[in-house]
C-alpha cells in the first residue's frame, strides 16, 4: 500500500500495531487509526479546543 505514494515517508511508525500508524512527510504528517483508536484519542477534539483559545 505504501509504496502507492508519491513521496516516500522520512519515517513509519505504528505498522506492526495497526491501531495507528504514523506517516511522517517532515512538512506534513499523516495519522492513519483504526475507528476504535480514532475515538479514543479524539484528536479532531483536541486540535478545535486549541483554535477556540
């Protein structure tokens, strides 16, 4: 799947758990999460807490 990208990644981490894998583009990060993970750490929540202060 990886190897689909343009870019190739400066680092990958999380492939082996497979709950959130991190793609790291030095300018530009990728997170990828299962739908359990992604509720768990609301991220989306975090970053609008931040833009509202």
């Amino acid at each position: 799947m990886l190897d689909e990208f343009y870019d190739t990644p400066v680092s990958i981490d999380g492939l082996k758990n497979g709950r959130w894998i991190l793609l790291d583009y030095a300018e530009i990060m990728v997170h990828i999460f299962i739908p359990e993970a992604r509720t768990y750490y609301r991220l989306e929540k975090l970053w609008a807490d931040i833009e509202n202060n």
